[in-house]
C-alpha cells in the first residue's frame, strides 16, 4: 500500500479501489482520524469495508466505500479531516505578523499609486 499517500500538496485522501471500480477507498494515516470517520459511517448506515495496512510512513486504515455513497462520505471525509487539522501558522505572534504585513503592503501600495498619479 506504497501508494495509499496524498501526494506532494497532500490534498486528498481517497482514490479508486484497484480492482473493483464500483468502490473508492479512503485512507487515514492516524488512528484517531479513522475512528471517528468509522463512527460516523456507522452513525450514517453507511456499508463499509475496513482494513489496516503498512506502508513506509507507518500504519494506513483503508475503508473501501461504495461510490453510490460518494457524495456524503466525501461530507464525512471533510468533516473528518477539519476536525483533526491543524493550523496553516500555529503559532498566534506569527498569525498576527502576516496579517500586519498584509496590511502594511496594501496601505504602502496604495499610497505608491496615489503618489505617482
């Protein structure tokens, strides 16, 4: 399962099923993750495969859905994953300094276009 991975910009956590194209599989790589994405699948009634698997960078928890339930297990999926996610800048004094030099570039671009107009 060497593959099970979200690629370089890490933006999903699904592909089709290798063998069977009737199912997608959704793979986690944390087991907090996958336990609430399974609770909420049995929450739902949703059919579900589940399994556990090794690759490279640890343990990989593999549910195989069916693509008929595609489009609320991918709402469960977003669901799960802003649940779990971390901050872009965790630290607050950083958050605050990219926001102050955001502003200061809009208020110094906007003073440059008045000055050489």
């Amino acid at each position: 399962m060497d593959n099970m991975d979200e690629g370089v910009l890490k933006l999903t956590n699904h592909k089709d099923h290798p063998t069977n194209k009737a199912y997608k599989i959704f793979f986690f790589h944390t087991k907090k993750q996958a336990d609430y994405f399974k609770q909420i699948l049995e929450t739902k009634n949703i059919f579900f495969e589940f399994a556990e698997d090794e690759n490279k960078r640890g343990p990989v928890y593999l549910f195989g859905i069916r693509k008929t339930d595609n489009a609320i297990v991918q709402e469960i999926n977003y669901i799960t994953i802003g649940k779990f996610r971390e901050p872009f800048i965790p630290q607050k004094w950083a958050q605050y300094l990219v926001i102050i030099l955001g502003i200061g570039i809009v208020v110094f671009s906007i003073i440059s276009y008045f000055k050489n107009n």
